[in-house]
C-alpha cells in the first residue's frame, strides 16, 4: 500500500509543477484535465502525509521515552499518534478502493409508475418531487426531458437530467423497484393499498463516448402535449428516436426548440445503452461477486415507503428510518450515506478476500 501511496505523491507533485506550464495553462481542456486529476488526488495524498507524519511522531516519541523525565509524556505522544495513524491507515484503505469512473457524471434519471395504477402514478410523482429536493438542497440543476402526467396530477413516466459535482455517486443506488403501502385518496373504505414504481439512474454519456451509428435511427418530430392537452406546442418540436438494432425509444417533448430536444434524445439514448452494454458485461462475467447493496436491476424491490407506520425500508441494508415526511421532502442524506458505507464495507471485504 504504501508503495501505492508514494507513486500518487508522485505523481500529484507532478501535477504540481506541470499545471503552471505555458502550453498547458493556455489550453482551456488540457489543464482542466490535470485539474480534474490532481482534485481527485488531492485527498489521498493529503491522508497518505498525515500517515507519514504520525509515523514520524512516533518515532520521535520513542527516542524520547528512553529519558526518565520525558517517559510519561513521550508515552502520552506515542498513544496518541499511534490511534491517529490507525484512523488514518483505514481512511486511507477506503480511498484506495477502486472508483467508479461514473461517479462524477451527471445522471438521467427516468421514473416509471409500475403496478398499482393511478395510485402508482400518484407515488412517481411524489418520487420526482423527492428527487428534485434532494438536488435542490445540494444545489444540482434539474432539467425535465420529457414528462408524461395523468389527470389527476400523477405522473405515468418522467425523464429528467441532474447536473451537478458527484451526482452519479449519491444517487447510483436509487436503481430498481420502489414500493409504496398507504391509503390512496381515492379509496373510500381506508384500506391500504400497495404500488410499485421504477427508477433507473443512468450515467450521463455523450455521444461521442458511446458511438451510435446514425444508419440505426430512426427520427421522428411531432407536437408535444401535456396531461389533457395543456401546454400543447403548435410546432413539432418534439422529438423520438428510434434506436432499430434493440428497438429502444426515446422522447424529448419538454424544450421548445427540436435542435435542443434532438441533442437532448441522443445523450438520454446514448446512457441508455450504455447502461445495457455495461449489464450485458456484468452478466457475462458470472463470478464476479454480486454487491450486497444490489445490482441496481430496475426489477429488484429496494425499497419500502409505509405512510400508515411513517417508515422508510431499505432492503438491500436493512436499514428502517421512522422520518418518511422528511425523506419524501428530499432528506435522502441518511440513507444514501448507509449505502454508501455498505457499498465500501462490501469492496473491502472482496479486495481481504482477493
């Protein structure tokens, strides 16, 4: 590990001393590249330093324990120095696992109603809501790229884009089946109802990153139109790409200009096969272990919501919080974070393991 550690010092000083350079200061993508690198360094360097000067500080401490007068003290300096660094070795551990090289991207996330119908329809909304209050409150952009309403103020399907710092890696584990227990409005006997709905969390991908060819498409324009024809646009601006090879659609209605919903189908298009060809690879490699905190399968149950109990379920970790009107108000922090740590804790054991 710590020949590991000493490489990305190394590596980081160079860093260092090429960001200033010239040609490389003068170009807007090359240094924002170098930045990029050196960001990511920059806390595993700076605990692998705070390793080495407790490692210092112990040596320095027992030099010092064999004068009788400073015993007591320079024992007080070791202990302390020794528990710092043990902190340390295990922050260091962490950093050290492997990154997702998504983490950093933007994310498409689309929401589905599933069984249930409208009461289904109803919770997709509440789950949008939720979602775009969680980015909101980490001051992320949400954009709507095409959203399909019901009468009654649900919502059949949505796609919607998050942009901001690290928004792939908290909301990664969001994938799958959502399931909602409460007593629909529309229910006159108060009997409790149980709905579905499906969330997929995508990378955002450019096309470029993930080649399509344009002989695979099909592109269609119409007018777009909202739940009993509101916002209904007199030009067809609204776009749907047909990828032929796996048949799948996407549709952009909610930008007035076809250029931007053009360009918006294609990113949505080019995450979602990116998505697929990266399910195919996992498949394929069976023995590769399954990750306790789920295969972000949009047909796995990952989650419970009981209005009646007021409780929040995840069960991919076990974890029950009894504060369901503040995760519905986008407080998802708690959560994500017990993910999060379940996440490491699994990778860990599997690199022990390895």
């Amino acid at each position: 590990m710590l020949d590991k550690l000493r490489q990305l010092e190394e590596k980081y000083i160079e860093l260092e001393k090429r960001m200033p350079e010239p040609e490389v200061y003068s170009d807007p993508a090359a240094y924002a590249k170098l930045a990029r690198e050196q960001k990511e360094l920059a806390p595993v360097v700076e605990a692998y330093r705070r390793y080495e000067r407790c490692r210092s500080d112990m040596e320095d401490a027992k030099e010092l324990m064999s004068d009788p007068e400073m015993k007591e003290m320079a024992q007080e300096e070791f202990e302390s120095a020794k528990a710092e660094l043990e902190r340390t070795e295990e922050e260091l551990k962490l950093l050290l696992l492997p990154r997702d090289p998504n983490d950093s991207r933007n994310v498409i996330v689309e929401i589905r109603g599933g069984a249930g119908g409208e009461e289904a329809a109803l919770f997709a909304g509440s789950l949008f809501r939720m979602y775009s209050m969680y980015a909101d409150s980490k001051r992320w952009k949400t954009e709507v790229a095409n959203i399909n309403e019901t009468e009654i103020g649900g919502i059949k399907e949505v796609s919607f884009i998050i942009e901001g710092e690290g928004a792939y890696s908290r909301l990664k584990f969001e994938s799958g089946v959502h399931r909602v227990q409460r007593v629909p409005e529309t229910e006159t006997s108060g009997r409790i109802h149980t709905s579905t709905v499906t969330v997929a969390v995508l990378p955002e991908m450019d096309e470029v990153e993930f080649e399509i060819n344009p002989a695979d498409l099909q592109i269609d324009t119409f007018r777009s139109s909202g739940a009993g024809g509101q916002h209904v646009n007199k030009t067809e601006s609204a776009i749907r790409i047909t990828h032929l090879p796996t048949g799948t659609v996407v549709e952009c209605q909610d930008e007035r200009s076809q250029h931007k919903n053009r360009e918006r189908a294609m990113k949505i298009l080019a995450s979602r096969l990116y998505e697929e060809e990266q399910r195919r690879q996992q498949a394929a490699v069976a023995a590769e272990r399954k990750s306790q905190v789920g295969t972000g399968d949009r047909s796995e149950r990952i989650r419970t919501y009981n209005f009646p109990q007021g409780r929040v379920t995840d069960h991919r970790i076990g974890l029950t919080l009894y504060k369901i009107d503040q995760i519905m108000d986008g407080a998802l922090d708690e959560l994500i974070d017990a993910l999060v740590t379940a996440d490491q804790a699994e990778k860990l054991r599997a690199q022990a393991e390895g």
